[in-house]
C-alpha cells in the first residue's frame, strides 16, 4: 500500500506547494490518500487517522489549533458512526452521528452543567430523551429540540412529579401525580 520513501517525500513536496496542506501518510496507487496519515491545514486543522481512496474514512481525529474538536469515526470525510464533539463554547457531545449531524443516541453535556441523554435527529433532540438541570428533570418525547408529546418532569427539591404534555415546546397539561 506505501510506496518507497524518496517518492513520498517526493509527492509530499508537490502537495504542500499546489494546495498550502501537508500529508504525511500512506497512498493507493492511484496516488490517494489511503491507510494511516495525518494531514495539517494551513487554516489550524488537522485530521489524523484512516483515509480511504482520498478521503477520512475509518477512525480519525479533528484538531484545530491542536485542541481536538471530534475524535471517532468517519465515512466520506464526515462524522459518521460513534464520537465525541468538543464544541468551542465548552459543550461536549458523546454519542452517534450520521454524516456530521447528530443522529441516534447520544449524550450532551452543556458547559454550564445541563445534560441531555436520549434520541437524535439531523442535530436535533428528536424521540425519547431525559434533560437534567440542577433541580429539576424532565423525561418525554422532544422534536426538533423542543418538549414535544407526553413526559415526566420531576422537581428534584420539592419531590414533586407531574405527568406534562407538550405541542411544539408549549405546556398544554400538567398534573401532578406525587
């Protein structure tokens, strides 16, 4: 799968002069991207992991400025199969993703402690899920990231428990059941 050292080097030099990025890694003989390598972009971003036929496919990392933003798997160069996502004001997603979009289940942590666990759909809290806060929870149906169908929510100070219906983010019952 590699080829011999001085005509990496070689292709290398070529590549970093025609695109201003830097390759390290192995090719196909179709001269592609192809098996381990590590690619460096004059913008901050650097992929390191599996190429397949010119694109990250497989396992891999993505840094820029060197923090990582999504280590796991890919396919056709985008997030796809099991990750985590560090976002850049702090939040961290763990979980399933379908080409770069949040889908399936995952775990969402907000920096400012919130959680989210449960269903994803293109990027949105989508079917069953459980949010906490501090003081209280809430387990139901969400769609499009909004409290969406019937759920429970939970007080965590006063005990008390309701059983909710939502439309679209709007409350439209709720009774307390302890």
């Amino acid at each position: 799968m590699s080829v011999n050292p001085q005509q990496q080097a070689q292709r290398a030099e070529r590549q970093i002069r025609a695109t201003q990025e830097a390759y390290d890694g192995q090719y196909n003989s179709e001269n592609k991207r192809h098996g381990q390598g590590t690619l460096i972009r004059n913008n901050g971003h650097m992929y390191i992991g599996q190429w397949k036929h010119g694109k990250i496919h497989g396992v891999a990392g993505h840094f820029v400025n060197l923090k990582r933003v999504y280590h796991g798997q890919w396919e056709h160069s985008k997030a796809h199969g099991k990750g985590v996502h560090k976002f850049s004001n702090g939040d961290i997603y763990f979980g399933q993703f379908k080409e770069d979009e949040k889908d399936g289940l995952g775990r969402y942590v907000f920096k400012n402690g919130n959680e989210y666990y449960g269903q994803w759909k293109k990027d949105h809290m989508h079917g069953e899920g459980l949010f906490t806060r501090n003081c209280d929870t809430y387990q139901g149906q969400w769609e499009s990231s909004k409290k969406h169908g019937t759920g429970i929510y939970e007080n965590l100070i006063t005990k008390e428990i309701y059983l909710q219906e939502h439309r679209h983010g709007e409350k439209i019952k709720s009774q307390r059941i302890f």
